[in-house]
C-alpha cells in the first residue's frame, strides 16, 4: 500500500511539474514571436477572441476547411468566455478573419490553387 500511495504521490507532483513546464515554455515563445495578447483590464469579449485570432496561424485542409485551434483557459476565464453571446455580427468578424487567413495560407503554399482566386 505505502508504494502505491508513494508512487501516486510521485506521479502527480511530475505531472504538475511538465505541465508547468509546459505553460512557462508556450509563454516564453508566445512572448518571444510576439503573439501576446495583453487585455490590459479589458473584460473578456469577442474582440479580445478576435484580436486574438488574427495573430495566430490558422492552417487549412485540403477542402479549404479552417482547422481551428485549441484553447487552453483556467476555470474563471473559461467560464467567462462560454458566457459571451455570439451576435451577426461576430459570425461576419469570424467568416472574415478566417477568408483573410485562408487567401494568407494559400499564398504561402509551395504551389497556388488558381481554383480559389477571386
């Protein structure tokens, strides 16, 4: 019994420690490419989410489909961010962004899809 709550207790304080890790280093290249997003007091909004968008990279499929990151968030702002409404109009914001990063991602390709020009 002493060995498995030992060996418990070890593996939980590892997790922790490359979880935290894990975070300090998203931070520091975060900083370092300058994809920071600072709200500065600002409450959590669409326009935080969309300010946000814009900075980061956003690949797409071989249909053209968005693959649309993952999120990471503690308790509080997670529950902030699933209580924003979503409106028309931040439906048109996204459609745009993700239209913008789309025309991008095709441009930096080794090879042009002449299909998809406007």
């Amino acid at each position: 019994m002493g060995f498995t709550l030992n060996f418990y207790k070890f593996s939980k304080e590892r997790v922790e420690k490359v979880n935290q890790e894990f975070f300090n280093t998203v931070n520091q290249i975060t900083n370092l490419t300058g994809n920071l997003i600072d709200a500065k007091g600002r409450k959590v909004s669409s326009d935080l989410f969309f300010e946000l968008l814009e900075k980061m990279y956003i690949p797409f499929d071989d249909e053209g489909n968005a693959i649309m990151p993952s999120w990471i968030a503690g308790p509080e702002l997670a529950s902030q961010i699933i209580k924003l409404k979503e409106t028309n109009e931040d439906k048109e914001k996204l459609q745009s962004i993700i239209e913008k990063k789309k025309k991008d991602f095709y441009a930096k390709k080794h090879y042009r899809r002449l299909s998809y020009v406007d």
